[in-house]
C-alpha cells in the first residue's frame, strides 16, 4: 500500500471513529438518557457520565492532532481502557448479550485508525 493510500485510509478510519466518540462524549456531557439508563442498568453512578464523556471529547482532540505524538499514544491508550472496560461491565451484568460485544467493535476500528496511523509514521521516516 502506498503512502498515499494509508494516508487517506488512516484519516477516513480515524474520522468515523472520532466522530462515533465525539457524539458519544458530548451524550455523556449531556445526559443523554440512553446514557443514563445505561449508567443505572451498569450500576454506576450518573456523575460518571460527566466525566467519561469529557475524556472522549478531549481524546477525540488528541486523535485527530497531529503535531504531539505522545499525547495521541496517551489517548488510544484511555480509549482502549474505556472499551475494554465497557465490554466487561456490560460482560459482567449482563453475560455475552450484544452490549458486551459492542464496545470491542468501536475497539477494533481504534485499533485500525492506530495501526494506519504507526504505518503512515513509519513511512514517513523511511
């Protein structure tokens, strides 16, 4: 694959994923009520919201950056931690229903966005 094409792939993968967390940051921040309901069936509190979506705003803002490699690395890193750690509760409370799948999904796009992102780095060095 040229430089080129991992480029575009990278920034269309990379877009659907921080698009998908930025709507789902900015539900957090405002208590959307599937949220909410969510939160409850969970069994953490509401105030969680508040602050699980103010990171997936701000992760969003340091995936789509492109000038400070470290905090990038930093957000995939918390964005790994929130999707493992949701796979599990909804795991946890509910066995292997749909909810427990999804988050691993939303991971696996993540994990594409990081990998085209390393490989077009890589490139650039070479």
């Amino acid at each position: 694959m040229t430089s080129k094409r991992i480029t575009v792939a990278q920034w269309i993968i990379t877009t659907i994923f921080a698009l998908f967390m930025l709507m789902d940051g900015i539900g957090g921040l405002m208590h959307a009520q599937a949220g909410v309901d969510a939160f409850k069936q969970l069994g953490y509190p509401e105030y969680v919201l508040t602050i699980v979506g103010i990171a997936k705003v701000l992760g969003v803002i340091a995936v789509i950056q492109p000038k400070y490699r470290t905090i990038k690395e930093w957000a995939y890193a918390g964005f790994t931690c929130n999707f493992i750690a949701a796979s599990l509760s909804w795991y946890f409370t509910d066995g292997l229903g749909g909810e427990a799948f999804f988050p691993l999904i939303v991971l696996a796009v993540m994990l594409l966005s990081y990998f085209l992102w390393k490989r077009k780095a890589a490139l650039q060095v070479a």
